[in-house]
C-alpha cells in the first residue's frame, strides 16, 4: 500500500480521534524506527512509555512466538500457568499484593475506583484526586483526571470525585471529609507537564490514609516498569501504596493492564463483582514475563539511573544556554523540559531531523527513551534538540 493510499484509507475509514503526524512508519528495532521512504528516526518517545525496552526487543518477540501456537486466549474462570506466574513476579518486585488483570490503564484504574467504593461499604465513595493528572479516557478514569481540556463536552461525569493542588499536603487534608475512601495520584505527572511529587508530599499523604482508614492509590501506567529508576516508582518514597495501577510497558508492547492491591483489601472485590474478558490472557502474560526477564538480565534498572544523569546534565547545560528554557525536571528515563515559548515548533523541527519527542501542556517538551538507550544515542537527541532550540 502505497503512502497517498494509507492516508486515504484513514481519512475514509479511521475516526479523527488523534492529531496525527504525516508519517508512516512500517519497521522498529530498539531506539529505530523506520518509516516507509526508509528514513531512519531515534525514537524518545516510544508510544508514551509503552516500549520501555524499545521496539520489538528480542526477549519479547521470542516469547510470543513461543506462546502464539500454544495457546494464545483462555477465559477467567480457567487457570493457566502465565498469568500465575505474572501475578508472582508483580508480587516480588511490588509489595505483598494480589492482583487484577485488564488490558489498560483507564480498565485498571477503573477497578481501583469500583474497588474502593466496594471498600467504603456505601458510607465512603469520594477520591481525592490532584489538578493536572491524567488517569484515563473511561468515564471513571476521566472523572478522576484533574485537566478540564479532556472533559470538555462529556458532562456531566462521574460525581464523587475532589481536586487539590498537587504538592499540597494541606489542601490534601482540608478536602478530605467523612466520605474519602481514596487518594489517587501519579507520583510523576506525565500528561500533566512532568510534574515530580516531592518526598514529604508523599509521605505525608500515606500517614494522612493511615490515620484515617483511606486508600491510597499510586497510578503507575507510565511510572513503572523501571521508568525511574525503580521497578515502581514508589520505592523511591518509602511507602507502601493500598493500590497501585500498571499498564503501557508492562506488556513489551502489547495492551495489558493491573491493578495490584494489597492483600488485606483484595478479597474486597468478590467473584462477580468486576471482570475482564481479555485481561492477562496466556500470550500476553508471557510478553510480560519476558519483559520482567530483560529489565532483569540486562540491568536496566542501573541503566535508566545511569543515563537518566546523563541526560539530565545535558539538559541543563541546553538550559544554561538558551533562556528560552525556564526548567528542567524529571526522573530516571522521564524528563520534561519547559519553555517560555510554544514547543510544537521545536517538535517539528526535532520531526524533521529524524527525531520523536513529545509536547504536552503546550510549552513542555517529553523525553521517555527507552530503558536501555546509550550515550551514543543520547548525544544524538541533545544534538538535534541543541539546533531546534538554536533555530
């Protein structure tokens, strides 16, 4: 199929759902992508964090192609060995937890609620939730998500849902009433501007949860899976979540979703309350196994805090030079680089020297490599980033 034909084809036949580049890539390895002229592109921004291992890694591949003719679908009330052993390897490296499977983001935080709301007996049913997160496009996850642009038009939404500043214990505090049963936050704001929670922030709403017998619910759709530098982004506070929700780059690449919850609130939820037709199905629990198994043996997790320094000091030093650069924030492999001035151009400009990054909030430019990315490739980006800046 020829460009002008798949371009066709989506204009007649797709729904507008997403502002899409003019690109058509048809081929990925690692941090490469390639489009169908042939030109090659360095990838820093790989599906929102979907491909912390980049594309197509070797793991990935050889363990769907391992599983794909045994046994690929199998319903929930059946057992099957991938998704016993998922479930364990969730455990070991989270808390002592039991877990949910679904297939996205927006499905686990969506349990998260439906569990917390079971938790709460019918008294307690509000969550607390924070200005500029994003937690979904389902109507729950959505009502949940403290950005208005993303709501505008689908009102009215889901009621029992409070929003405070991030960072602001006391806000926290005030909005909390005899109807909290939870607190939901991303402990990095991605879709919000990469906004980073701070130490005591966090701490201080896990002894607030505990003194009052509320839920605290930590949204690790883009965090985990060693984003940061931790397996799950919490280990860098020192607390233990009630619920946390994984999705993206759990799967390698495929759609996946969990919510993993501690063990004394998982029985909550009973049989029949909440399903999922195709979560942690055989296939897909294997790319995850195997994406567990490649952040281990190839001891990502150093890489990411390595080279997350070292795009961090490249960064700053971009910001030493240019004023149009008002900060820098971030952690591990997740940076964000705000502007005094609209990134889209910068973007475009980064597009046309072949490389991917992201914008959100209008003036903040997203860098996610993926985990395993070398300094090599890191120059690269600074380079390019380096001339769209100086242009």
């Amino acid at each position: 199929m020829k460009k002008d034909e798949v371009f066709k084809n989506y204009d007649q036949y797709i729904m507008g759902t997403y502002t899409r580049l003019p690109l058509i890539f048809v081929k990925g390895k690692g941090s490469k992508l390639i489009d169908i002229d042939g030109k090659e592109y360095l990838d820093f921004f790989p599906g929102w964090g979907v491909n912390n291992l980049g594309h197509c890694h070797p793991k990935v591949i050889s363990a769907v192609r391992d599983q794909v003719d045994k046994l690929i679908f199998i319903p929930n009330n059946l057992y099957h060995i991938n998704q016993a052993k998922l479930a364990k390897e969730i455990n070991f490296w989270s808390f002592d937890s039991k877990v949910f499977f679904c297939n996205s983001g927006a499905e686990a935080n969506e349990a998260a609620f439906k569990l917390s709301r079971i938790y709460g007996q019918g008294k307690r049913f509000e969550i607390i939730s924070f200005y500029n997160s994003f937690h979904g496009r389902t109507f729950g996850a959505l009502s949940a998500t403290g950005q208005e642009k993303y709501k505008k038009g689908f009102e009215p939404l889901l009621p029992g849902f409070k929003f405070v500043d991030f960072n602001n214990l006391s806000a926290v505090e005030n909005a909390c009433s005899p109807n909290t049963i939870g607190i939901i936050l991303e402990l990095v704001q991605g879709e919000g501007g990469v906004n980073v929670a701070k130490n005591e922030f966090v701490q201080g709403l896990r002894k607030l949860c505990d003194e009052k017998n509320i839920l605290l619910i930590v949204d690790e759709v883009q965090t985990g899976m060693g984003r940061t530098g931790e397996m799950f982004c919490f280990k860098h506070y020192g607390i233990i979540p009630d619920i946390m929700t994984l999705a993206k780059s759990l799967g390698g690449g495929l759609p996946i979703g969990a919510m993993v919850t501690s063990r004394r609130i998982a029985d909550t939820l009973k049989p029949g309350m909440h399903a999922s037709t195709f979560g942690g199905s055989p296939l897909i629990c294997k790319a995850a196994l195997a994406t567990f198994r490649a952040i281990q043996k190839e001891k990502l997790l150093t890489n990411t805090k390595k080279m997350g320094e070292y795009l961090k000091n490249n960064l700053m030093k971009l910001k030493e030079k240019y004023s149009s650069i008002k900060q820098v924030r971030g952690i591990g492999l997740m940076w964000g680089v705000e502007l005094e001035i609209p990134g889209k151009p910068i973007v475009e400009f980064c597009l046309s020297k072949g490389l991917l990054i992201n914008c959100t909030q209008d003036k903040v430019l997203r860098l996610m490599p993926a985990l395993n990315i070398d300094e090599k490739k890191v120059n690269k980006a600074i380079k390019i980033l380096d001339e769209a800046l100086k242009s």
